[in-house]
C-alpha cells in the first residue's frame, strides 16, 4: 500500500499504478525499462524531451508543477506521472518515482523559469523565485537521486542556456542561474564520476515552445531570431531532446562535465563589427 501523498503531490494515476507496488517489481513490467525523471515535462522542452526518451525505450517519470500537464504527458508518452513542485516537492518527487518504477537511471532537471527585468529594480523574492527553481531544486534533485543513480550507475543531464554564458539585457538573474547550474554540472561529474554517476548540461538556444508563442504573440520576434541563427530555423522540443537522449545513453558512456549547445550555431554569430558570415 503506498503512503499517502501529499496534496500537493495530486497524482491519482500514479497512486493507481503504485497499489502494484507490493508486486514483484518485474510483474509491474517496468523494471524492464531503464527509468528517468524530467522534471517540468508537461509542456515545452521537457514535453519534447519526455518523448524522446520514450521513443528510445526509457520509462520515463514525467514531473510537473502542473498535475493535469504531467498526466497528459505520462499517457502520452506511456510513462508514469510525478506530480510536484520540484522545488519544494524534490524529495517525494524521487522517493515515487522510485517507488512506482523500482529503479531510476536518469535524471534531467529540465524546470525552469526567466522573470524578466533590469538589475537596477530586481526585488530579492524575485531573484528567490528564480534561482529556488533553476539552481536549488535541480541541486536537491541530484542529491536525492545520487544513491539511485549510484545503483544503476546513471546519469544527470541539467537543462541550462546559452544565456549561462551570454548575458542579455533586462532577463533578470535567469542567466545567472543557468550559469550556477553549468557550475554544479561540471563540480558534480567531478564528484561522483568515482561513484559511476556522469553529469552533463544541455544549453539551448531559441527553441519555440507553446508559452513562448502566447507570450510572444503578436510580435515578429521569431522571424527575428530566425533571421540571426545560422541554421535559419528556430530550435524545436525535440532537437533538445534528441541531445539529452545521446548524453543519457551508452554511446556518451565517457561523456561527463561537459555542456552540449543546441542553438543552430548562434553562439558561433560573430561579434558586431566582424565581416559578414554570409558573403552573399
Ligand atoms: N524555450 C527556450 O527557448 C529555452 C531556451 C533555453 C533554455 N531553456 C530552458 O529549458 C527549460 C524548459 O523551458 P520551456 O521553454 O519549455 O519552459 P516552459 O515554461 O514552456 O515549460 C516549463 C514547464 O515546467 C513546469 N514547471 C514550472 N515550474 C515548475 C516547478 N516548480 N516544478 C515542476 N515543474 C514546473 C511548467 O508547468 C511547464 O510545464 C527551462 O529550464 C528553460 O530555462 C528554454
């Protein structure tokens, strides 16, 4: 019998799959799979990331602040759903997903949030809010997931930016939280790569989300942001996700501390002044 939850943690399908949980793991047919948690994948990157996972063959447990999102995802994408906040939810986040799936092999912090403004007026709940999810909540989910993950001699892959590297002008602390998540990336594959455990960090780019259109609606910004990547195509869900597969498998079995860019080539744009990429 599972342990009730807290209502935070509104995952009635979940609790449905979990009174198996007395089970022989295998009878439940998900020790079979290799296991992973993305967090924030009831929409956008995270969603795109959920499903090519799944494709792949993982099992993955699909946690969303939003219950309703998460459980679209985990039908979806046949895995199970992890309702919380991953913030102040990390540890029962964990201890479900290892309870319903037996096993954990993966985890990608991929919850984020950017509350736009200037330094001058950014209010410190504002900078709380932000970096309690971006950096925080992905740091306790690695802690709670380092004994699992030490099992099964997994793997981490951090959702950053390529704005931990490149400041832009009135986005608050966002880029100074992804630039602590690249951080604690590369301290963590330090760490625990004597334990078996790779970490490595994803930074995209533009990648064109349902939020990002509504919020955005109206405006000619992603022609904008076309017009400037050198691949002339603004990033997708899944062109993410097909990276986090590559970081989270074998073939990158000696891939650790590192940060993969997925941005078309942006970061490669020349600064202004230089001669034109194009010479036509
Ligand atoms: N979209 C981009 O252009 C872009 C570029 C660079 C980096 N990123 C990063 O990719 C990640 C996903 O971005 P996105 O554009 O898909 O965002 P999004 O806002 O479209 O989706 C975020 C998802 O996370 C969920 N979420 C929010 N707070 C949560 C919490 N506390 N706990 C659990 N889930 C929570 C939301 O409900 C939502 O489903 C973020 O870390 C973001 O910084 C996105």
């Amino acid at each position: 019998m599972c342990a009730p939850l807290p209502r935070s943690l509104r995952c009635g399908r979940t609790i449905a799959k979990c009174e198996g949980v007395g089970m022989e793991p295998a009878r439940q047919g998900l020790l079979l799979d290799r296991v992973v948690l993305v967090t924030g994948a009831g929409s956008g990157v995270g969603h795109g990331i959920a499903a090519a996972l799944a494709s792949r063959g993982w099992k993955v447990a699909v946690n969303d602040v939003d219950a309703d999102l998460a459980h679209e995802v985990a039908a979806e994408v046949d895995g199970v759903a992890v309702a919380g906040d991953a913030y102040t939810d990390a540890a029962t986040i964990v201890e479900r997903c290892v309870e319903v799936c037996g096993r954990l092999d993966g985890l990608v912090n991929n919850a984020g949030k950017l509350r736009g403004g200037g330094l001058e007026a950014l209010r410190h709940d504002e900078v709380a809010d932000v970096m309690n999810l971006n950096f925080e909540a992905a740091l306790k989910l690695m802690q709670h997931c380092l004994p699992h993950l030490e099992v099964t001699k997994g793997a981490v892959v951090n959702i950053t930016s390529l704005a931990a590297g490149a400041s832009q002008a009135g986005t608050g602390v966002f880029g100074a939280s992804k630039a602590a998540l690249a951080s604690i990336t590369r301290q963590a594959a330090l760490e625990w790569g004597p334990r078996g455990v790779r970490v490595n960090a994803v930074a995209p780019g533009f990648v064109r989300t349902a939020r990002g259109e509504a919020t955005s609606a109206g405006t000619d910004i992603w022609e904008q942001r076309r017009a400037v990547v050198p691949l002339r195509r603004i990033g997708t869900p899944a062109d993410v996700g097909a990276v986090v597969a590559f970081l989270l498998s074998d073939d990158a079995g000696y891939v650790s501390g590192q940060a993969v860019v997925v941005d078309g080539g942006l970061a490669a744009v020349p600064v202004p002044g230089s001669p034109p990429a194009d010479p036509e």
